[in-house]
C-alpha cells in the first residue's frame, strides 16, 4: 500500500456537478451530513434548474451542489470551490469558470465522449489538450470503476452506473477524513426494500473510499478538525425544515391549531410537505385549487381560532394580494410565508432573490401596513417563524415572513434549542362581552381595542354571546358595523397603521456589531444576505480596517433605535440582492445617504466582492487607501 | 309544492356535530341590529325572511353557525343574521369556509353567494368546494345579473341581453348552475324559487341535513337591471307549464292538470317533455334524486332555457352520500394524533431533535 500523505486545512469548499439525473443533491447533501456529524461548521449552496430532467448532457441540464466546510466559523458556502468535481462534459464546462487558479478537478472521463463533448459545447477534449494546465486535474473513470465494483449484483449496466454518485462520494470522503458510518446507514434507510441497489450503492460507496486509500491516483489526503461551537446539541438543518420546525412550535407554543392552505410552488413546496407529515400536532395541511383558495381557507381557519398560515413564493403573493387586504381588515392572526425566487413573473423558480421587500410593503390596494419579518440563515428560519407567530397573534394581524430560494434548500448546523427557552403565545380568546351598556348589561364589540397594543378581541365561533360580523368594508370604530363616516375612515386607517408601528415596543433594540467602536462605515443588511455580508465584513477588518455591521429581523416597524443608529456612521452600505429596495425605505424614512451594493444574478452575494465594496466605502469615508491583500498593520480584536 | 325533507337513511346529518339547545329560537334572535339595504322589492329579502324563519327549526345554538359570503348584493347576507359571519372579498366565500368548516367540525357553515361572485370571479372555487364535498350549505343567489355594479350581464344571462356592457347584445353562452354543480359532482344539488317561501324553506331543510356540500340555486328577482326575469315561473297563468316539479320517488309531470311530463329519449338516452295522453302515465319518469349515477339529473337540469326562463326543473336534482373532505381531513389528525401519546412539548422536543445529530460539549 502507499503511504499517503496528511495535510491539514482550515476550510475547503467543494462542488459536486453532474446531469439533474446524477443524484447530485443527494451526493452533497450526503458529504454535508458526514461533515456535520464530524463537527466541522458548513455552509451550503444547491444549484439546480428548474426543470426535472433537461436533455441530459447538455448545460442546461446541469445541477451542483457546493459545500463549504471548516474548522471555524463560516457564514457562507464560499465563492469560489477549492474542488470541482465534474461527473460529465456540461458539468465542467458550466462550472469552470468559477474555479481559482490551483484548483482541483476530478472528472468522470467516462462521459468525455465526443457526443457528450459536443453536447456541451466542446470542440476538443479538455481533458487532452492543456486548457486545464492551471487546475490540479484527476481523470478517473468513476462510472467504469463503479460498473465494476458492483458487477457481483447481477444489476443492468444502466443500473450499475447510476451508483457512480456513490463511488464518488466515497472518494471525496476519503479525501476528506469524512465519517462513512452515517450515509451506510442512510443507504440501508433508503434502499431497505431493493436488496441489490442498496448492496450495490454501499458497495460503490466503499469502492471509492478504497480507491484513493490503496491508488497512486491520489497522493494526499486532508484533515479538517472540527469547530469549536458553543455547546449543545445539533443537527444539519435546510430553511424549508426549519421553517416548517418553526411552525410546528408555533402551534404547540400557542396552543392553537396549525391550519395550512398552500398551492404548490418552488422553493415553497417543501414546508407543505413537512408540515403534512405532523398531523399528530393537530396540523391541518389544506392543498388548495390556487393561491387564492389556500389564503382564503387560512383565513377562515384563522376566524374559527386556528393559526391559519399559508405558503408561497413571490408570484403567490401577487395572488394573494386582495385576501392580505381582507385579513389586514378583519385584523384576523395570519402568517404569509413567501420564499422568494428570481422575478418578475416565472423570472427564476430555482433561484434566490430578495425582490419581494416592496411587494411585501405595499403590495395590496388601499392603505394596508403588514408586519414583516426575515430570517438570516437556514436555522434561523425555526425562530422567525416563532416570531411571526408571536407578532401576528398578539397584534391580531397578518404577518409577512420573507425567506428566499438559498434559505429554503441551504443548509447549516443548528443548535438544537431547548423547548422551555421557545416564547409562549397566549391566544387570549374573548370569552365575554366587553362593552357595557347604560341598562348596566354588556354587549359584543370586535372592533374596540387593547390600549397597549390596539389588538381587537379574537372571539371564535362557538363562543355564546360574541356573535358578530366582520368583513372587507370598512368598519366602524370600535363596534365594527360597516361605517362610511369619512372621519371614521380617516381614523380607522391611521389605527391599523398606528397597531402596526406599536409592534416596535416590543422589540428589543439593535444589536450593532462594532468591535472597534471606531467605524465610520456600516453594513445594513436584511434575510439571507446575513452571512455573505458577515463574511466581506470579516475580510475587511482582517486586513485592518473598520467596519460596522448590523442586521434587520423586522423590516415593518423598523427597530425604533434604527433611525438613531444610522446617524452614527458616515456612510451606510445596504447590500441587496434587489435593485435597492431595503435602500427605498431606509431613505424614505430616515433621510439617510444609504450606498446600495446590489446584484440579481441569482445567487448568493459574494463575499469577496463585498470585501471590495465595503473596502472602497471605508476609503471614502476615512480617506485612506484601502487594500485588502495588504496583511493587516494593526490587529483589530 | 313539497319535497323530500328529510335525508335518505343512513345518511349522516350535515349538522350531526352542532351543538344543539333546548331553548325555543325565533326568527327575532337571528335578526341582527343591522338595516336591511337592498333596493326595494328585492328578491333577496325574501329569501333573508326565509332563512331567518328556517334557522330557528334547527334548533342548533346560534353561536355555532357561520354565515360566510363574498361580493354583491346577496353579499350583504351574513350582516342581517345574528349568527358568526363573515363577509368576504369577491368570489372566494367557499374557500374561506372550507377553512372553517374543516378548522371546526362543530360548526354549520353557510355560504351565500350570487352569478357573478360564484360564477364568474369565484367559479374555481365553487367546483372545487363541491368536489370535495366540504361539509357546507351553499346559497347562489341568481338574478342573471350584475346588480351591485349597475346592471351589466352576468354569466347566467341570456344570449344577446343588452346590457351596460353589451349595447349590441351579449354574445357570452351562458352558464346552467345546476348543470355545472352536477358536472362538478356535487352531492346535493338543488334549485328554488326566493317567492315561494314553502319550496324554499323545505330546500334548505334538506340542504342543511345534508352531509356534504349541499349546492341550492335560487331564482331570484332584481327589480331594478333584471325585472321580471323569472316572471314566466311565477305567473299564476304560465307557471304550471314553466316549472318541471322535482320529487323524489314521484313521476315528473308537470303542465296544467299534469298534463306532461318527462319520459326517457331513446335516441339521445337522455330526456325529453311528452303529453302524458300520448305515452301514458306509465311511461313518465320516477325522480330519483339518490341515483349515484348523475346523468338523469343531468338530463333533466339541461331542460332548463338558456336564453329568457320560459321552462325550469324547480327541486331537488340529486342528493347523494360521499364522504366530505373536512370529516376525513379530521380522521386523519385524529389517527395520527393517536398514535403519538405524549405532551406536545416532549413531542415537539423528539421532532426537533431527531435525525442526525451531534454533541458539542
């Protein structure tokens, strides 16, 4: 056997590509749990098209999945993969371009045909001519080796070969020091009833781990060491599974039902699927005939004292529009969830994007304010939904809860919390009457208000005495009958504006991560931007500079001390994936100069280039010059 | 005119799970403070007499019923009835109480609704509420028009109406509730006058009885944009020709003295009008609005004019068992919440814990 040499890294960032038919995401999301379970942190970033399966071979049809890992604190699945490796021709060819220098290829040799090769675009074989001196290239024939290994279970080629995702994980996990035991075990899970795939996908698996212990192909393996994290309990957790963890504690926190109405839509989808599996928490899952019809029912449920929540995407909320109206007028709880993708229209169902900030603002007729809050990472998605319930509960209102498409399937370790540290949410039903009357008896009114809050009384159906109307006219104070007094009017939409700025007493005041004390530059950011964001600000102050971050959970009322914040940095940055709104309402409210870092490719921020942003904003604004190469004069702490 | 009132054996009751009192109601009780403010001579009063008359015979508490409407004149519904009510946006009544009706299995849930609002803007909600079969009544108030919006056509109006909106005649087909609930398979599908009080009341005795959802078409008059649309049906002198009476287990003759009736079409297999004297009694068709096959009440509700309403089946079209989405979509919450003893923390500690995990101490 060769002795194979050990060389320790603090990070890598891989990248698995290959045809939509590859079981790619499979393959990097098996390589995330291995890692996770070894206790380094991670950072994850699938990328695939929206169709199911394009013509195979081709560059549409390609799906990746990147994983970034390390034995520190990471925020994001990286810019640029330390390792590519490429299960066919239109794999490496899209993925390319986003290599560095001295990377490392491994490529399946066995699709480098020259249909496959024209396919893609190739008019010569990369792997012959010298177009990838620059990169550490490794050919290996993983579908040949793969069809080999499991020759023994009498499987069709075609079969055999589709285990070759399988080789090339066990490879990249020996490569990588990655604990097997888990995805053997998910193997024997997922493959229980077929005796022979399951054989054979174990078989490959081990067969690639084998192959770089005992070939000369691959001299060196890497050692990561865990991260150190604060101690407790974790698991690998995806925004979609968090979110719909979210509203599963939402439920048993309030004690109300869940009741879900949802049409199907990417990156949604998945929290209607989770949420259908727990029906043993008295969750309702309602798969509705249109977006309208899911909101409708969560309306209704929510009238006869469930949470009534409903799941979507950008173009959902468009949809859904006049029924978000009819729930900010009959004040009803409700949370609207929408994992934005790529717009507008169909724009790009696969993709993130942060585009729906205005939509979610004003994007309905009349003067009709709506609570909006935004998670920062996958985990995170598990607390923003605790807090919207918590919002929309006890203000008596629907909320608006923005993830996006690198959210909903990015995952990252999550500390698992403690069921006693989740918030209570009292329902606080009206059970009486509460408006007296001069001959000493009470009678109903649903319109008349909490003086703390101005929440109006949630009576349910099936509550004696509390029988009353509500609906889209508008309503008189107090007593709620239709009223078309323009004072009252006047009143009415300054009371629902007013109901919702209070949400801000309740928020604790903004942290502001400014170790220094002397920067002059922040970076506002709001939902997913949160870790690309804290990565550029890590770089920057790494080589020496100052710079202040914060970052917004509630983005409808602002914190109330995020006025007075702004005014103490020269400049403010705003880094969107969005044309600049969050920029619109910062201005709009504050009169502040915000600067926009903005980019709508479909992805997430880059850490590298905001490092760049970032750097020529603290250039201006302390008129020095910035270089971030430069190794750092004066240890910032 | 009678019908069947009650439901056929063995067929749960629409309101088996609603609280009852013992407490005598009156019509009083259900009126809400509220002024009435349809335009005078409204059909729609006619039928709010009705039901707030009819309520009382449930004998359900008032607390526990839910009237949910949408946009349009008949809209204004729930705010005169002293019950739980919402009035809604345009078109999706029956999606907001399906919410309530699976949300709350104690509940009677009540839709009113008019052509357009369950028709036009809301149809894709009505065929999916009745082929669900929600646990509901729905009220579809027709007067083959747009009254709220000032008179344009609707989608029940007749070929070439001139309206606002159609100076030259509308050149819309029009649609045949009866015939777009059947084909939506609806469990109950019925249709009646809002003038004749006993026909009405008896329709919604059975429509709430029934476990499902229960779909009634009322012909109902607007003075105002479509005045005497439905005159052929009430008029003394043309009525017993113009209404084809649906009675279960009873043949369908109609016609002054029974002088016609319904017999089957060889040619078509559907059905046709014949003078009794010439195909004699024997001949006729017995109603039967519990076959489970649709297409006789299909047959029969295409008897109806799409253009001015010379001729109708008034009655109870079908009225069938099928098991409702809300008592199922209960069954399995029910089953599962069974199977996983426990406090919902400690559950929700087992859930939030479970698959791969690791320990950082």
């Amino acid at each position: 056997m060769v002795s194979k040499q050990v060389k320790q890294l603090d990070r890598v960032i891989i990248r698995f590509a290959g045809d939509s038919g590859d079981g790619m995401q499979l393959t990097g999301d098996r390589f995330t749990q291995e890692s996770a379970a070894f206790g380094n942190d991670l950072s994850t970033l699938p990328n695939f098209p929206a169709e199911i399966r394009a013509p195979q071979g081709t560059l549409p049809g390609v799906s990746s999945f990147q994983v970034h890992f390390a034995d520190h604190d990471i925020l994001t699945p990286g810019d640029a993969p330390d390792v590519l490796v490429a299960m066919n021709p239109a794999a490496l060819r899209a993925n390319l371009g986003d290599l560095p220098k001295g990377a490392t290829i491994i490529v399946d040799t066995h699709d480098f045909t020259a249909r496959n090769l024209t396919k893609a675009g190739y008019t010569a074989n990369p792997l012959e001519d010298d177009s990838l001196a620059e990169h550490a290239l490794h050919p290996v024939d993983l579908t040949g080796l793969t069809v080999a290994a499991v020759k023994e279970f009498g499987l069709s080629r075609k079969d055999a070969a589709r285990a070759k995702n399988m080789f090339a994980l066990g490879l990249l996990s020996w490569m990588y020091g990655r604990p097997v035991d888990s995805t053997i075990a998910f193997l024997e899970r997922r493959f229980a009833k077929v005796a022979d795939i399951r054989d054979a996908n174990i078989t490959a698996f081990k067969s690639g781990w084998n192959f770089g212990e005992t070939t000369e192909t691959f001299a060196v393996s890497y050692e990561i060491k865990p991260a150190p994290m604060p101690a407790g309990t974790y698991r690998n957790i995806t925004g979609n599974l968090a979110l719909a963890y979210g509203l599963v504690a939402s439920g048993v926190r309030s004690g109300l039902p869940v009741f879900l109405g949802s049409y199907p839509i990417t990156p949604a989808s998945d929290i209607l699927h989770e949420l259908s599996k727990h029906k043993a928490f008295g969750i309702t899952t309602f798969q509705a005939e249109d977006e309208i019809a899911g909101i409708g029912a969560a309306i209704g449920a929510s009238f006869a004292g469930s949470l009534g929540v409903t799941t979507t995407s950008g173009p959902g909320i468009a949809l859904k529009s006049e029924a978000i109206g009819l729930a900010v007028m009959t004040e009803l709880p409700l949370l609207v969830i929408d994992v934005q993708r790529g717009g507008p229209s169909t724009g790009l169902p696969t993709k993130t994007e942060q585009a729906d900030l205005l939509q979610a603002m004003f994007g309905r007729n009349g003067e009709a304010p709506v609570p909006i809050v935004a998670p920062q990472s996958p985990g995170d998605c598990f607390d923003a939904a605790l807090e919207a319930t918590r919002i929309a509960v006890t203000y008596r209102t629907p909320v608006m809860l923005l993830s996006d498409g690198y959210l909903a399937n990015g995952s990252e370790p999550w500390r698992i919390p403690e069921i006693d540290d989740l918030p209570t949410i009292d329902p606080d039903f009206a059970t009486a009457a509460n408006h007296p009357l001069e001959d000493g008896e009470s009678d109903f009114w649903p319109y008349l208000r909490d003086e703390e809050t101005l929440a109006r009384p949630w009576a349910v159906p099936g509550t004696p005495g509390l029988e009353h109307r509500i609906g889209g006219l508008e309503k008189g104070d107090g007593h709620g009958n239709i009223s078309y007094d323009p004072a009252n009017h006047d009143f009415m939409v300054r009371t629902r504006q007013a109901k919702v700025d209070r949400i801000a007493d309740s928020l604790p005041p903004m942290e502001v991560d400014d170790p220094s004390g002397q920067a002059r530059v922040l970076v506002l950011g709001w939902g997913s931007t949160y870790g690309p964001i804290g990565a550029g600000v890590r770089r920057v102050r790494k080589a020496g500079y100052h710079v202040a971050q914060a970052h917004l959970r509630h983005l409808n009322p602002f914190p109330k001390d995020l006025g007075e914040i702004l005014k103490r940095y020269d400049k403010v940055l705003v880094p969107e994936m969005n044309l600049g709104q969050l920029s619109m309402l910062l201005r709009a409210k504050y009169l502040v100069d915000a600067v926009g870092y903005n980019h709508v490719r479909g992805l997430p921020l880059k850490a590298a280039e905001l490092a760049e942003a970032i750097g020529e904003l603290v250039a201006q604004a302390e008129g020095v010059d910035v270089d971030l190469t430069a190794p750092a004069e004066e240890a910032i702490s | 005119m009678t019908t069947n009132e009650l439901p056929f054996p063995g067929l749960r009751s629409g309101v088996e799970l609603v609280p009852t009192t013992d407490t005598p109601q009156t019509g009083k009780e259900f009126t809400s403070d509220q002024e009435v403010r349809w335009c005078p001579g409204c059909g729609d009063y006619a039928v709010l007499k009705a039901v707030q008359g009819f309520l009382p015979e449930l004998g359900l508490r008032r607390e526990n019923i839910v009237f949910v409407s949408g946009i349009g004149c008949s809209s204004r519904f729930p705010y005169y009835l002293d019950t739980y009510g919402m009035h809604s946006i345009h078109g999706r009544a029956p999606s907001i109480a399906t919410g309530i009706a699976t949300a709350r299995e104690d509940l009677s849930v009540w839709v009113v609704t008019g052509d357009g609002d369950a028709l036009s803007i809301g149809g894709n909600h009505l065929i999916h509420a009745l082929r669900r079969n929600v646990n509901m009544t729905i009220l579809l108030f027709n007067n083959r028009i747009y009254g709220l919006t000032k008179g344009q056509y609707s989608p029940t109006s007749e070929p070439g109406k001139i309206t606002k909106s159609t100076p030259m005649g509308s050149v819309d087909h029009p649609f045949n509730p009866v015939s777009l609930a059947l084909g939506a398979e609806g469990s109950f599908v019925a249709r009646t006058i809002d003038s004749d009080r006993k026909h009405l009341t008896s329709v919604l005795s059975a429509a709430a009885a029934h476990r499902g959802t229960s779909f009634v078409e009322i012909y109902q008059n607007c003075p105002i944009f479509n005045d005497g649309a439905f005159d052929a049906i009430k008029n003394n002198d043309t009525k017993a020709d113009a209404i084809i009476p649906l009675l279960h287990g009873e043949p369908i003759r109609f016609g002054v003295e029974g002088s016609k009736g319904l017999i089957r079409d060889g040619k078509t297999g559907g059905v046709k009008i014949a003078e009794v004297a010439d195909v004699g009694e024997g001949a006729l068709l017995v109603h039967d609005a519990h076959n489970p096959d649709p297409s006789t009440a299909f047959a029969i509700s295409r008897l109806t004019d799409s253009g001015y309403l010379n001729q109708s089946p008034i009655g109870i079209f079908r009225q069938v068992e099928r098991p409702t989405y809300d008592d199922q979509a209960r069954a399995q919450i029910g089953t599962a919440t069974q199977a996983a003893p426990g406090a919902p923390d400690e559950r929700l500690a087992a859930l939030i814990g479970g698959g791969d995990t690791w320990t950082v101490v």
